[in-house]
C-alpha cells in the first residue's frame, strides 16, 4: 500500500511541477505584436506568384518581391489585414491565397479534419463501453 | 452475423468510385485557356517602361488600339512555343491597328534579349524589374496574354500558350 | 532505328513474359497443377533488363536517334547525368518503375520457391504478375520510351537544370520506386488471403517485413527529396505540401499505420480484416499518387508535364480498389477475429489510436490535394491548399503521435495499470520538464518549441527504456551479443529518428530567421548571430554550364552560392544555394541580385544599386541538420527488421 501511495503522491508532485513550470513559460511567451508581425503573417498567407505552393515570406522570385513591397507599402498606409487580401484577390484571384475561402465549399475542407476528429473521439468511446 | 465489414467495404467503394469518376473526367491544361480573371472589364493597371531595344513604351498612347499583352520569360517552356506565333500574329494584325506588347516576367536582361534575338521577335518588350507591372496585372505564371479594347478595358485573359489563329480569333471579337 | 526495335522488342519480351505467367498461374491454380512462375520471371526480367541497358547505352553514348535521349541528354551531359537520365522523364521513369516491380517479383518468387505450390504464394504471384504486366503495357503502348527521333539533332536538349545540379537525383527517386513498388508485396498477399480465406496464419507477419523495407526505402526516399529540394531549390524549405510531395506521404501514412497494426494481429490475434484493407488502400494510394504524378491534371513542381496515361491509370487505381474492396465485402465479416479490444489503455487500444491517427491524416491530405479540383469544377475558379492549411492540420496531429509515442512501447497488452505506467514514465518525465523548465530560463519560450520537447524527450525516453529492457534480459541469458535481435529493437531505433526528426521541424521552423543583406565586396554583417561577409566574385565555364559564385564567408567558412545558367536547348539558369551545415543551425545564402545596369552574370539586375554589390538571400535555421540525421537513423531503424527475431522465436 505504501508503495502504491508513493506513485500517487509522486505524480501528484509531478503534476503540480508541470502546471508550475507550464504557467511560467506561458506569462514568459514571446508577445509578437508590431506592424512587423503582422506583415509576416500576411506574407506567410499569400501564395508567391510564380511559384507553384511557397508563399511570398518563403520565395525570393521577383514576383514574390513585388508582392511583398505591396504588402509592406499597405500596412503603412494603415490598410486593415482583410483589405490587404482582398485587394491582392481583385488582382490574382482566389488562388493568391495560400488557404481557400472558408464559406461555401472551403467549409468542407475544414469539416474534414473536425468530422476525423470526431470519428477518434467516437470510436475511443465506442471501445470504452464493450469493455 | 455482423455485417459491418461489409457494408463499410461497399461504402468505401462507392466513395472511391465517385472520386474515379471525377478524376477520370478532369482534364490535363494544354493550350491557352479563357481564364476568368478578376481584371475583365476593368481599366487596364498602367504599362509603361523601357522596352529590350532601349525605346519606351507606354499603354496609354495606345487608347484607341487594340493591344496584346504579353507576359513571358525565356525559362518558361510554353513561351518557346508560342513566340513564333505570337511574332507571325503580331505581324499579320499590325495592319489593323493591333499593337502587341511583351513585358519580361521574372528574368534577366541578357537571357531576355537572347530570348527575344533567337526567336526573331517581331514585337518590342517591356522588361519589368521588380516585377511591379506583373504584380499589378496579377500575372501568376508565364505565359499570360491580356487583349486590351481600344477604350484600355481588359477584354480578355488567356493562360498558357497561344496560336495565332486562338489570337486573332480573341482580338476579332473584341474589335468588334 | 536499330536502337528502337532492339529496345522495344525488349519490353515486349517483358510483357510478354509477365502476360505468360499471369496465365500460367491463373491455370495452375484452376487445374491445380504445378505453376513455373520462375520461368516468367526470367523472362520478364530479361525483357526489362534489357530495355533498361538499351536506354542506359544510348543515354551514356548520347544517341539521339532515341527522341527520349534527344530531349533528356545532350553530348556534353556527365556520365552521372547521363545515367539518371533514365529518369529525369515520364516514359523512363517509367522504366525503372517496371525494373524494380519485375525485380520484386523476382524477390518473391524466390524467397517462396520452397512454397510455391501453396495457394497463397500463387495468389499472390499472381498478382504481383498482373500489376508488373499492366506497367510492362503502358510501357508497350501509351508511354514508350523507345520512340525514334525523326528529326537530325547534333547537341541534344539535356536534362532539366534542376535534373543536373545535385547528385542526390541519382539516388531519391530509385528509392522512392522501390518503396512504391514494394507496397505491391502485402497488397497482393492481402489478396491472396482474402482468395484463400487463409488470414490466421503466419502470412501477415511475413509481410510485414517486406513492408518495412519498403516503408523504410519510401521513408529514405522522402528524406532524401527534402533534402535535395533543400540543396537546388533555393527558398531554404524542405516539405512544400505540393500534390506529389503528398501522393509520396499517402502511402507512407497508411504503411506506418499497417507496420503498427500488424504487431496487434501477431501478439492478440486481432485486426485481421482491418490489416488487410491497409494493405490494399497503400498500394491503392501508390497507384492514386502516380496518376497525380503523371497526368497532368494537378499544377506541381515535380509533376512530368501531362500526357494520356491519366485515364489510364485512374481505371488502374479503381481495379486495385474494387477487387481489393469486392473481396472485403465478400468474406471480410467471415474472416474477423472473434475478440475485440480489451481496455482502451492498452497496447492495442493505443495501437487503435495510431491507426486512426495516421489513416485520418491520409484523408485529410487527399481531401487538401484534391480540393482545388474540386472548387474548380464546381465553382469555376481557382483555389489553392497551400501549407498554412495543412500545417494547421498536422501540428496537433503531430502531438498526440509524440505523445503515443511516448506512452504505447510502456503500456502493456490487454489492459495498464496506472500506476505502473507512471513508474515507468517517471523518469523520463522529469528529464523533460527540466529540459523545458532549462529552455524557458535560457530565454527558448516559444510555446511549440517547449511542447514539442516536452514530447520528444518523453518518447526519446520510451524507446529508450524499451531497448534497455531488451539488452538487460539479453544479458540475463548472456546472449549480449544479439539484443539488437529483439523483437522491439528495430522500432524503437525508428521511433528515436523520428523524434529527431520532429526537433529538427519544429525548431528549424519555428526559430527560422531569413533575411536580404546588400553588400559590396569586402563588406560584412551580422544576421542572427551570424558574420556574412561578401570577398568578390568567380566566374566558372564549363562545358556543361557557365556560372557566377560568390565568394560568401560565414563564420570563416567559404561559401559559393551561384547563378548558372546550363548551356543547351532546355538551358534555364537556376539559383545554387551555398549552405554552411552544422548540428547545431544552417546558413543558407542565395545569391539574389546583382547591382549595376546590367551584366552576363544571369543574375537578376537591381538598378537601385551600385555596380559591384550584390544582394544575399541569408536564412538561418537552427538544428535543421536534425532531419537529416533523423532520416538516417530511420533508414538504419528499418533495415535492422531484418535481423528481426519473432515473437517466440528461440534467440
């Protein structure tokens, strides 16, 4: 019994260890905040234009270039995030952008992840109760 | 019995077959296509620049033309089979006030002019450093060709590479 | 022309011969008489043998004659590229994809030869003829590699630029072939299961080795692709999400899960239908990733440009399908095991877990690479499913598997008790949050980097109780020398790569810092702690290519990153990246531009600046070399299966 004890007090211990050093790190994350990040999310958003799946943030095409003096020109004029899409969109078409629309169609292919999930979800259930 | 494997079998097919089917019907991109670009019916962005031979060029002294434009680079494989055309097209139109402009995507100077000597070019380019003009007219890969009406709206879009005849056939119905 | 027939005539003595044992076996197994399968075999590898050192001799002797060698090859191609040229295009590629399938056949018709008049090994060599003769066909017919060049050429196209910049082309897509083809072996044992009826035997086990070797060569094979995009193509990335990238994960998503799977069936008995219906679905998404490949209906990268085997090989694709899911519903509700799952916190019950996980993410990857087709059709226009979807997708996935990882080699079978569990973790626990809790006081608080080491340092643990454990009870009975032996030893070895493997993505991706410096010569600055310094430039002709380095220093190493433009009809002028590799980060520079007004150095002009300064690309990526080496140990992993004992087996 003793022993048994001394698991349960060992993982107790050790959770309380976790939660402590989990709740540090987290006060202690980075904060990327700044017009800088958020034309590095942009460009990691948008698809290069002459390359076939890197994004502008990756690609060092002249084309990519252009796309990111755009972006980095539309910040500074103090353009809102969705703005900026939009506007390359007018230009390129739907297919600038590294991640389709998500209303219409687009919903299905975040519906498929979720609808997995759920399968795992319910199948460790489904294993759970034959026992 | 349990029939579970079963039927989850005959679903699974159903599925694949239905993908079968879709993929079976899709078709591989040759030739030029109508492309329903965002720019149709809009002014055309503004092209001016220096051209390979050193002169300048400028789309808005062309109001009043029909104007070709062309996106290409001399890395781009489907641009070495449509320069003749595109040459014999520009030849064959000029009587009729056709104006068609290439704009250098994404290449060197040198490998452009080589490009356009090999080739026998018979119309001038634009070369596009930073490729400011290729992002403006939303070009994603060479090669690209815009059809201008007189008025300087985007009339037409095409990607990939185009025949003369896909040309005038596009250019007749704009003038038009 | 001499070259043509002579190669032809090749390839239809393959056919042919693949053609003749189909029949042979499908009489033997009607009549029941004895099958000469072996006689096939040769046949057919001398057909492909030959076809392949028909091609190989033009190819290193520059005959263009062949149109295949006219537009791949050129007089000045090194030997080197010369031989991949075999290759470097559709109908070649092909060729080596016929080599290796006949090449299998030939392995497994000799590793039964002593059972070749049992029905499974039949079946099975049956099918393994039909898949070989229906390439050995497309070869024959729509794709022939031997088709004569009408027109005079003197220098020939070469290869592609990038087809001829980095040997490692020489190796990747060889050993992405075999793993391909390898996946025909437990699909075609499936088959020959479900036909027999015979699935409680010692056949899945067998298969699985073979499965692991494939497994192992597609996983090197992967590696090996990054690593070589990561060298020629020049944007400091390894993994872009493109359609061909994912019709290689495909199958080895749902090899993995059928490599895990496996282990249930042999030590409970369990999941038999259920390893059969992965084993058909690999080969089916092996054949799903080459119509990818080679239709041309998906815009990629590697794609070879399109051609008319699309319908082809989709109808393929839903044969393999239909007969593997027509023989599932059939008899797949006879052939279940009677018991189930005990205990969801179980080795089997973690086991299902994996399974779910890693089939669920094939889905997912299928629907990011079909959807733009998708939206097209229906909505008319175009869409891209870039990595920002599949990365979303993959990094929680990412955890739970460390965390299965982590748990599974330490949980018993049939049911777990917590608190043994814990002892057992204990350690390993500990080790990691101080890793952590050492990270965070060392200003790494990147909140993916902390978890993903927390993981990695769990499951590293795991594997390495586990092989512990085999080596002390290998001691016990002083057999010291063979542990490695041991049924557990080569997977935890894998599992060890692979959390390498997993450190080297999540940093390098997390902590990746790219920058463009403009520097004239003799200029120096710091990017992210590293001193770039710039000292001229040097020029190179060849007569293969002619191109302009850059003499680049960092850290005191020497540098050259390049623009060449390779000469010939195909001639593009390609970037070269120059990297400065070490286990702890990677530079990587890239010559991007170069000032002035103009110059014969291929490189892009900026006239903005002045004559003589050049613009570097420079990406620094911390313990991206991890990769590499997680790869290797994978590949190591794999190959010490075959020193494998079984379960029961005496040592």
């Amino acid at each position: 019994m003793t022993r048994l004890g001394g698991a349960v007090r060992s993982f107790t211990l050790y959770a309380l260890a976790l939660v402590a050093v989990a709740t540090l790190a987290v006060t202690l994350a980075p904060r990327a905040a700044g017009s800088a990040a958020r034309v590095a999310r942009l460009e990691s958003l948008v698809r290069c234009p002459s390359c076939a799946d890197l994004s502008v943030a990756q690609s060092d095409a002249t084309s990519a270039i252009a796309v990111r003096h755009e972006i980095a020109a539309d910040v500074a004029r103090g353009l809102s995030d969705t703005e900026i899409l939009t506007s390359l969109e007018a230009a390129y078409g739907t297919s600038i952008l590294l991640s389709p629309p998500t209303s219409g169609l687009g919903a299905l292919l975040w519906i498929g992840p979720l609808l997995v999930g759920l399968a795992v979800v319910a199948g460790a259930i489904r294993v759970a109760r034959r026992r | 019995m349990r029939r579970s494997v079963a039927l989850s079998s005959i679903a699974v097919l159903v599925v694949v077959a239905a993908l079968t089917l879709f993929l079976a019907t899709r078709h591989p991109v040759t030739g030029a296509t109508e492309a329903p670009s965002p720019l149709l019916g809009r002014l055309a962005p503004a092209l001016a620049g220096r051209e390979l031979s050193g002169g300048r060029f400028d789309l808005a002294a062309e109001r009043g033309h029909v104007v070709v434009v062309n996106f290409w680079a001399s890395w781009c494989g489907p641009c070495r089979v449509e320069a003749p055309d595109l040459s014999s097209a520009a030849w064959q139109m000029r009587r009729r006030g056709v104006v068609v402009v290439g704009v250098v995507f994404n290449d060197t100077v040198a490998a452009a002019r080589a490009f356009a000597r090999y080739y026998g070019s018979l119309y001038p380019s634009v070369v596009d450093p930073g490729g400011v003009i290729a992002n403006r007219y939303g070009v994603t890969s060479p090669p690209t060709t815009f059809v201008i009406t007189p008025s300087g709206r985007v009339a037409a879009t095409l990607l990939g590479p185009v025949s003369t005849a896909q040309l005038e056939a596009v250019v007749a119905k704009v003038a038009s | 022309m001499t070259l043509t027939w002579l190669g032809r005539a090749f390839v239809y003595l393959g056919a042919l011969g693949a053609l003749g044992g189909v029949v042979d076996l499908s009489r033997a197994l009607v009549t029941r008489r004895p099958a000469h399968a072996r006689w096939f075999v040769v046949a057919a590898l001398v057909g492909v043998v030959g076809a392949v050192a028909v091609m190989e001799y033009a190819l290193i002797t520059h005959d263009f004659a062949l149109a295949y060698v006219a537009e791949n090859n050129a007089t000045f191609t090194p030997l080197l590229y010369s031989i991949t040229g075999l290759w470097s295009a559709l109908e070649g590629s092909l060729l080596l994809w016929v080599l290796i399938q006949f090449a299998v056949l030939g392995g497994v018709v000799y590793y039964y030869r002593r059972q070749r008049d049992d029905d499974v090994v039949r079946w099975a060599t049956l099918v393994l003829f039909s898949v070989g003769a229906f390439f050995a066909l497309v070869l024959a017919g729509p794709a022939d590699p031997f088709l004569p060049n009408p027109a005079v050429v003197h220098q020939g196209a070469g290869p592609n630029a990038l087809l001829q910049d980095n040997p490692l082309v020489a190796v990747h897509p060889p050993l992405l072939y075999l793993g391909f083809v390898g996946f025909s072996v437990p699909f075609a044992f499936a088959i020959a299961m479900l036909a027999t009826g015979r699935v409680h035997e010692r056949w899945p086990l067998e298969q699985r080795r073979w499965t692991v070797i494939a497994w192992g060569s597609l996983s090197l094979g992967i590696v090996l692709g990054a690593w070589w995009s990561y060298q020629v193509l020049g944007w400091g990335g390894f993994w872009g999400w493109d359609p061909v990238e994912n019709a290689a994960l495909l199958p080895w998503l749902t090899a993995t899960a059928y490599i895990h799977s496996v282990i249930v069936q042999d030590r409970r008995g369990l999941f038999r239908v259920w390893n059969l219906s992965l084993a058909v679905a690999t080969f089916a998404l092996t054949i799903l990733g080459t119509f990818f490949t080679r239709s041309g209906v998906l815009v990629s990268v590697h794609a070879f440009s399109s051609s008319t085997l699309g319908p082809i090989l989709i109808t393929f694709f839903f044969a393999v399908v239909l007969l593997g899911g027509g023989l599932l519903a059939w008899r797949g509700d006879r052939l279940r095991a009677p018991v189930g799952v005990d205990h969801p916190l179980s080795r089997e019950g973690l086991f299902v877990a994996n399974n779910v996980l890693f089939v669920g993410f094939a889905l997912v990857v299928l629907l990011g690479t079909v959807f733009p087709l998708l939206y097209q059709a229906v909505n008319g226009a175009a869409v891209t499913v870039g990595s920002p979807y599949f990365v979303t997708v993959a990094a929680p996935l990412g955890v739970v598997l460390l965390a299965l990882m982590a748990l599974a080699p330490l949980v018993g079978w049939r049911h777990a008790d917590a608190r043994v569990l814990w002892s057992r973790i204990r350690v390993s626990a500990w080790v990691a949050l101080g890793s952590v809790l050492a990270l965070v006081l060392f200003r790494v608080r990147r909140p993916t980097e902390l978890v993903a080491v927390f993981l990695a340092v769990n499951a590293a643990g795991a594997a390495v109780r586990t092989l512990r454990g085999s080596l002390v009870s290998a001691l016990r009975r002083h057999e010291a020398r063979g542990w490695w032996r041991a049924p557990s030893t080569a997977g935890m070895v894998v599992h060890l790569g692979v959390v390498v493997l997993a450190l080297g993505i999540v940093t390098s991706s997390t902590f990746v810092q790219r920058d463009e410096v403009t520097l004239a010569t003799g200029q120096s600055t710091l990017v992210d702690g590293q001193l770039v310094s710039f000292r001229g430039f040097r020029h190179v002709n060849s007569a293969l290519e002619s191109a302009t380095s850059l003499r680049v220093a960092v850290d005191g190493h020497a540098l050259y990153p390049a623009v060449t433009t390779f000469h010939g009809t195909n001639g593009q002028t390609v970037g070269t990246p120059a990297i400065d590799s070490n286990l702890l980060r990677d530079v990587y520079v890239t010559f991007d531009a170069v000032g002035g007004t103009g110059s014969a150095s291929g490189a892009q002009v900026s006239s903005g600046l002045p004559a003589g300064s050049v613009v570097l690309g420079v990406t620094v990526e911390p313990l991206l070399a991890w990769l590499w080496v997680g790869g290797l140990v994978i590949a190591l992993g794999s190959a010490l299966t075959l020193a494998r004992r079984r379960v029961g087996e005496a040592p």
